[in-house]
RNA sequence: UCGGGGAUAGUUUAAUGGUAAAACACCUGACUCUGGAUCAGGAAUUUGGGGUUCGAGUCCCUGUCCCCGAGCCA
C-alpha cells in the first residue's frame, strides 16, 4: 500500500522503513494486538488497534490477535467474546491467527528451567513485603535477596515444586538474576512466576503458577515472529528487560516501539475505572451509551467508520494526547449526515389545532399524505409520505410567548413553515391553570403546500412535527458527558476525578412522539431526528414502545447566538 | 532525589537545514423548506537562553516545565 513516492505517515512508518532498508526482518511487518481479557475495549483500544492491525495493512503485513491472558484472577471468557465481536465489529480482521498467551504456558515454563540452569534465575523465598524492600527506591540499589545464590539443582527442585503446588500462595517466586543495583527497577532482578492457586479461564487448573507480563510478552512475540510489537510508553523502560529475556534465552528477538498514550476530554479512560462504574451502578453497565467503551459507544450510536475515522485523524506520536471529544463527535456527525435518514420526532410535544383545516363528509378532519425527502445529502435514498392533519404536535422549545430578538420560530401572531407541509401562524395560545401552554389555535395557509406561497413571502422559521393521530409514541434518551470539566482529574485539593463525576447525565423523556414510519426501525438503526440531532434506536425497544438513544445534538447556532445574548445582557445589568 | 520519555496555534498532527501549515474548536459573513449541511473569510503556533550557519522548529550546549517508573497487575 505505501510506496517509496509516500512520505512515511508517523514516526512508527520511519522505523518500519528503515528496517526494510537494512533488511533487519526481510521486509516482514508482522505485528499483534494484545489485550488483557479483563473487561470491554474502550476507545484507547481502537486507537491502539487501529495502530497495530493499521500498521499490517499499511506494508501488506499481518496482525495478531492474542489474549495477554496472564493473571487467572482477572480474566474471563465473557471478556474474550466480548473483545472479539467489537474488534470485528470495527473491521479488523486476523484471520486464523487467534492466540492466547496462555498458549505458550508450557514453552515458557521450559525456557525458565533454562535460565535457572543458566544460572540467569532463582526461586526466590522472599515474601511480598521483603522483596520490596529489598528492592530500594529511586535512589538508593536494591540489596540481594538472601536466596540468590541457591544452586542450580535447588532452583531446579524448587520450582519443580512450585509447579506441583506444594507451596501456598505467595510463598516464593522465581526470579530473573539480573542486577539489583540497576537504575531501571524493571532490571533489579524481577519476578517471573507467581504462585496462584486460581482456575484459569482455558488452562483450568492446569497451572498453580503464572508468568508475570514482562516473562511472557516478549516471547509471546517471539514464538509467532512478531516484527514490531507496539505498546504505549508506558512500557518504555520494560524493553530492556524485553530484549534481555530475549537474548538469554537465545530466541528471535522483535522490536519494541513505543507510542503516545491516549485520552479523551470529559471522560476517563481505564479499565478499573470503568469497572468501578459498572459495580457501583453509577451507570447501567459496560454498554451504558455515556460509557467511552465501544460497546457503549456503539449501542449510543456511533459507527465504526467514525471512530476509525477519529483513530487516523488523531496521528500517533510518542506524546501523551488528550483528544477533545468535539472531534469525536465531528467524526460522527460527518458520517451520519451523509447516511443517515432524516425522520421527524418531537421530543417535548406541544399540540397545535389548525383551525381551517378542511373537514370530509362526515365532519371529520382530512388527511393529506405529504412527501418527505428522506435525505437531502444522498437523493438516492429516495422519499416518502407522511399523515398532516388539523391536528400535530410540534416542539415545546419551538413556541415562545415573548419572543427574543432573532427568533424566527413561532409565537403569538407568528407564522412558520411545518417541514414538508405547510404555512401556519398562530392565533392563540391555551393555557392550563398554572399558567403552562398546552394547545395552540394555528390556522393554515392552503397555498404554501410544498413550502412556499405565490406571493414569495418569506418565513424564516422552519418546525418539525408530527400529525397527533398516527405519531408513535417513544422514549427518547438524552446523554451528557459523564463529567463536568474537560480534565475530570482537575479536582479540589485532596479529592480525586470522582468529584467532578456528573450525576446528571442521562435524561429519560418519555411521552416523545415520532413519526410513525419508525414503527419499524429495528435496534441499532441510526436516524436523523430533524433539527434534534442523530438517534440511534436502542435494544430495549418492545414492540410496545420505541427507545431511541440520542448520539449527538446537531451543531445548533441558535443556542449559542441566545446564550451569547443573555451573558451580553447580564453584562449590561451588572453594569 | 535516580532512571526513562516528552514539549510546534485552544486541541491533535505536518513541515526531515530553505516562505511555519492542516484538521477540529473559536469568531465574521453568505446561502438554505433542518438556526442542520454547504461555502467564503478571520484570529491563533515553534518551552527559555546561548551557539553553529547566508539561513535553525529542525544541528550543538544549557536551563525550565510535563509524563512514566519502587505490583507476586498488564
């Protein structure tokens, strides 16, 4: 795909082609994406997915996919499913190459017995508490564990024993010799085996210890000829140890590049995090549309060319981003503009009685089937026909008894134009005895059908709206951002993100009326709601009741024309 | 304090010793049967100091700030 005419795309590209240079991996670009099956992907994971199955495609290469399924305790099947289907569902695709770590649990076990009788590692008796304090700080060299200097039979015994399940948990490790005075902790003689009498999700209880990340990685990426493994920078200063397993043991060794790490604004990213969310109820679960998962994204409405679409447009560099979520939602409106269908629905409805409506034999209203583009951006998606009568709703915000400068919807003696039908100016407005206005007397203009008169008057204001008798009725959720500041971690003194949680950011409407073509919307069908934003109708849909999730808001100029008007106006009163 | 990394408009990324740019966000305006979409325009950037060079965001020296690291997590 990228020839010798393309400048290389990121920094990663530029390794890649220098290693094609030099020939250091014969021109292979084999890469893997390695998740811990420990809850749901998140938007990170489609950043760093779209990264290592990204860079296979860009060079004709090949992507893995392998569970880095190392700790039985935090691991789960569910998690694996659950990975694989929203991977698929962002379109990336490793063929038969699905691996698990825990694959290699047997190779890995054989290549420790050949660093002990390289007399490269130990079985080490230390508990929790005393290997970190034997491990000093960031000033001051470890110290040597008391039982670095077993012979090669004991280690050999020892950890034969350790592998029967003979010891408790927590009673002995096996241990990298390296070198305890090492700046870098990673190299101050690091623990390769932990006891753990857990049953794992595929080896059962097969195993009563497991291998820590930095003794399993490296050689997960060996043993399938891994190229280039990519990891965020997070795992900088693990390479070295990386490259030292590596070559102790002898075994083809791949390079690791680190890159950025990446977030977003008004959410935080991290598995425990969102766990904690999901246990506490905070929200409804993984799938919970304000969750930053992609399975919450998905189910809110997103669509995976939008969110790959965010994943290229964001670059990859070595530097921590904080991507605004305003280009996420560009990303999502850019896409849906274009396919999705534009429908009306009226969320808050207020009703509106046209006086002059005409009346059949019987003394009952007319209805006329009106014709509705079904998308302005795309004529191919063709048209259809919707019910007007004497009777519609239309929306609450789209009435105002005093109506501000600038405002061109309707009020008291205002005339707009209904989208697809006709002219109506209201005369009237009834109210109930608190004051609040339920019905509006409207007559109708019988020569703007189609959306303009004879006499070329002009009206600036443009409702949607629904006919009372065939709207559907629907629930309609409204979402906000599941915290308050850009940056949740910018919290008082001595309080953490939590603080800045938003309590308040989903909104139930109930009572909305749609048209009545969306009868037949199945769940995950994304609709532009005129003038409203882009919905997406969720799973919990009944045959007896609509719900719709409600993705992103329309850019809306007027909202922001008015707020600007009212500070400026509280400016002046304060003056 | 030690080790590892990083720093270009508000945000993210280009510019690979030769006119500092794009997208999103922001501000104007035009157009519109969605106050949507679209279009046109605007404001806004090289972490400080020194050096090399005809010329430095880029090379050298030196400061500053930010991130990561002391799991038997990944």
């Amino acid at each position: 795909m990228s020839t010798e005419t393309t400048a290389p795309a990121n920094f990663i590209h530029e390794i890649v082609e220098e290693h094609n240079r030099t020939g250091r991996f014969g021109g292979r670009v084999h890469t893997r994406f390695p998740p811990e099956p420990s809850g749901y992907l998140h938007i990170a994971h489609a950043k760093v997915a779209s990264i290592d199955f990204g860079l296979a495609r860009d060079y004709g290469g090949k992507c893995n996919l392998r569970f880095d399924d190392t700790n039985p305790i935090r691991e789960e099947t569910e998690y694996v499913d659950g990975i694989i289907e929203t991977l698929h569902w962002l379109g990336w695709d490793w063929e038969d190459r699905l691996y698990f770590a825990s694959d290699y649990f047997q190779q890995l076990y054989e290549w420790a017995q050949l660093l002990i009788r390289k007399g490269k590692a130990y079985v080490c008796d230390l508990s929790a508490d005393e290997v970190r304090e034997y491990r000093g700080d960031l000033t001051t060299p470890g110290r040597n564990s008391p039982w670095r200097d077993r012979s090669v039979e004991e280690n050999l015994d020892l950890f034969a024993r350790m592998k029967q399940g003979e010891f408790p948990d927590g009673s002995r490790t096996l241990r990298a010799k390296i070198d305890m005075a090492h700046p870098n902790f990673n190299m101050r003689d690091p623990v390769m085996y932990r006891i753990l009498h857990a049953e794992h999700h595929r080896t059962g209880t097969e195993w009563c210890i497991y291998p820590m990340y930095d003794w399993a990685h490296g050689q997960s990426d060996s043993i399938e000829g891994v190229t280039h493994s990519l990891c965020d920078v997070g795992y900088e200063d693990h390479r070295p140890l990386y490259e030292w397993f590596c070559n102790e043991l002898g075994i083809y060794c791949p390079q690791q590049v680190e890159f950025g790490r990446f977030s977003l604004t008004y959410t935080v990213l991290g598995k425990r995090i969102l766990k904690r969310f999901v246990n506490e109820g905070l929200v409804h679960g993984w799938d919970d549309p304000r969750m930053p998962t992609l399975v919450g994204l998905r189910r809110r409405g997103y669509t995976p060319e939008a969110i790959n679409d965010l994943c290229s447009r964001t670059g990859v560099s070595k530097t921590n981003t904080v991507i605004e979520i305003q280009l996420l939602e560009h990303c999502i409106r850019e896409d849906l503009n274009r396919r999705a269908p534009r429908v009306m629905a009226v969320l808050k409805p207020l009703k509106v009685v046209i006086e002059n409506w005409p009346v059949d034999a019987d003394g009952r209203p007319t209805v006329e089937w009106v014709e509705a583009v079904n998308n302005p951006e795309d004529e191919s998606m063709g048209t259809r026909q919707i019910p007007f009568s004497r009777e519609l709703y239309i929306e609450q915000d789209d009435y105002r008894e005093d109506a501000p400068k600038g405002w061109f919807r309707l009020g008291p003696g205002r005339e707009v134009r209904l989208k697809h039908g006709y002219y109506i100016k209201c005369h009237d407005a009834v109210k109930d005895a608190d004051g609040n206005v339920v019905e509006l007397r409207c007559t109708y203009d019988p020569e703007s059908a189609g959306g303009q008169t004879p006499d070329g008057r002009k009206v600036r204001g443009t409702l949607h709206w629904v006919s009372a008798a065939h709207a559907v009725d629907a629930e309609v959720r409204l979402y906000d951002y599941l915290f308050t500041k850009p940056d949740p971690n910018d919290a008082p003194e001595g309080q953490d993100f939590m603080a800045n949680f938003n309590h308040d950011s989903e909104t139930i409407l109930t009572g909305c009326k749609v048209e009545p073509g969306l009868s037949a919307a199945r769940p995950g069908e994304r609709f532009q709601f005129l003038r409203m934003g882009y919905f997406c109708l969720d799973p919990d849909t009944t045959p007896e009741l609509l719900v719709f999730n409600r993705t992103v808001e329309l850019k809306d100029t007027w909202s922001k024309v008015e707020s600007k008007a009212e500070k400026k106006e509280q400016e002046g009163a304060i003056r």
